[in-house]
C-alpha cells in the first residue's frame, strides 16, 4: 500500500471553522470527527527504561536482550508518525492520551507512554495550545483514559497543568446534547478533557469518562474489527455521551513474535487499511452513526479527509427533509 502524504502542509487545519452553518449548529456528538489513537507516539525514547505499562515478562525480555528488546519495542510501540501538530494541521481532532510518571524521577513530572516513554506532557498540550491560540474556531478533544505509576500528588500535577495551559479554552463539563460548535465559539471554547480517574470528578473542567466511551475490539483481524464496530454503533443508544469507534487492529505477543523486525505499522497495519478504510468510507455520521473515529498512523491514506467528508452527508439528508 503506498503511503499518500496526508499530513503533509495544513490542509485542514480550519475544517471546523469551514463548516456550513447547518453543521455548527448541530450537537457535535452527531458530526464525524478523525481521531488518532495512542496519540503521542511519533516519538519515543529507547534510552528510558521500559515503561510501567508493561507485563513483568516484556521488562524482563528488556534487561536480557537489552538494545535489539528496546529496537523491536520501539518499531510496535510507535503507532503515529506525525507530532501533534501535523495531526492537527491534518485535521485530526481527537487525541487518545495515555500517560506515567516516570521512576526515579524527580518532582511530579508526567509523560506520555506506550511500552516506551513519550514526550512530557506539558510539551505536547503547550503545541496543541499554540495551535488552537492560531486557529480559533478549531477544537479538540483530549481523552486522558489510561495512568500508570500515578498518585494523588500527580494527577494533583497534571490536573493543575491542563488548567494553567488551556485556561479559558477548557470547556465545562455539561449536558453533551448542548454542545455544538456555536456553542464552544460563543463562549470561547476549544478544549474538552475527559479524565478518567476520581481525582478529578470535583473539577468542573474535567469531563468524566463515561460521557466518552470508546469500545475496544482487541482484535488482529480486519473483519472481525468491524463486526465489533458495526455491533457498537448499534448500541450507542447511551444518552449524553459522545462515542469513539476505534477503527484499530491490536497485536498480541504471537503477533509481534511473527513480525518481529518489521514492526507495528509494516507488519499488521499497512496491509489490513484497505478493509478499514472501506468501512469508514461507508458510514454516515448523525443519530446512530459514527462520531469520533480513531486510526494508527493517520497519514497513511487520507484518513482526516476522508472522515470529515462523511458530515457533508448530513447536508445532503437535511436538504431531503419535507420543508
């Protein structure tokens, strides 16, 4: 499959600010929004140890075969190439966010993680402020679903850190039936942080998890991945919740053990993208349909545009309607 420079130049870097009035001011729970899923990962750090995420025996595989262990962790531990601000030049709006402090570090600092460490956190949210400090009718969605080595004291830390980087932009959590672009640009909105831990269930900028479910197929298979996608979307009867469909395939270790020195992206997802991306091409957004749709390495085929062409469908229903 060859690779289409998709995250190349800012092509979207506007498309919510472009959209025609009938879409802003629909409930942006029904409108089609591209995500990328372990978003962080366009750089990590094979100097760190390995991270807390990971079962005893990957760790144990580490500090055995050392330099080729940390080689083979970093080709299926990197799931995007492009940094937060290409995918957000892209148009991608959804951020799948995992994060840990880190062992033996000093203070409270946390950092992005997947198998590997990541960037600091405060680096990557102060290049998507600068972004939306550019383009302000853009916004994001910042999902924090999984912590590790995390206690009271930094997520204390990382709560703090949000506010003080967003300020103003942090929109409250409220009824996600009101919430459409109208909505965000009147009151000067471009962030919405789910936070899915207790922490932060008394800090009115922090949404909880449950307003945003994003239903896991845990999967190698390409068909089997959009059963589940099919069968979700079915069920997303749940009011008041925005809805994640992860349009991705998981390895497991009999996975990796096979494609060992190709990697993540040349191994399992190059050749199942086409099946994907057919069953994204063919859905619609609105009641019952998709809203946020996730990939791995999102410049691989025009995956940004290709989702936020599906809302151009809604026009064309709204147009249909008896007058």
């Amino acid at each position: 499959m060859k690779t289409r420079p998709a995250g190349i130049g800012n092509v979207n870097a506007d498309w919510m600010g472009s959209l025609p009035s009938k879409l802003s001011a629909m409930p942006l729970k029904y409108l089609a929004v591209p995500g990328s899923h372990d978003s962080f990962t366009f750089w990590v750090d094979a100097e760190a140890p390995v991270g807390p995420d990971q079962k005893t025996y990957v760790k144990y595989l580490a500090t055995v075969f050392r330099d080729f262990a940390k080689k083979v962790m970093v080709k299926w531990s990197m799931t995007q190439n492009l940094s937060f601000k290409e995918q957000l030049d892209a148009g991608i709006r959804y951020f799948d966010l995992r994060v840990s402090s880190k062992p033996g570090d000093p203070g409270y600092e946390i950092y992005f993680i997947h198998g590997l460490f990541g960037h600091k956190v405060r680096d990557g949210l102060l290049q998507i402020s600068s972004f939306l400090s550019r383009h302000r009718k853009e916004v994001v969605f910042l999902d924090f679903n999984h912590y590790y080595a995390m206690e009271a004291e930094h997520h204390a830390y990382l709560i703090s850190m949000l506010q003080e980087v967003f300020g103003s932009k942090l929109c409250n959590n409220c009824a996600v039936e009101i919430i459409t672009l109208d909505y965000l640009w009147k009151k000067k909105y471009q962030v919405i942080v789910f936070y899915h831990h207790p922490s932060a269930q008394d800090v009115p900028v922090m949404w909880p998890g449950y307003k945003i479910p994003a239903p896991w197929a845990n999967t190698t298979k390409p068909n089997k991945l959009i059963q589940f996608l099919e069968t979700t979307l079915k069920d997303r009867v749940k009011q008041g919740a925005f809805h994640v469909s992860q349009a991705i395939l998981t390895p497991r270790v009999n996975t990796v053990a096979k494609g060992l020195v190709w990697g993540l992206r040349d191994y399992l997802v190059e050749r199942n993208l086409p099946t994907i991306m057919s069953w994204v091409e063919a859905q619609r957004p609105g009641v019952g349909g998709v809203n946020i749709i996730t990939s791995d390495f999102v410049e691989l085929t025009d995956f940004a545009n290709i989702v936020i062409k599906l809302n151009h469908l809604l026009l064309s229903e709204h147009s249909r309607k008896p007058r």
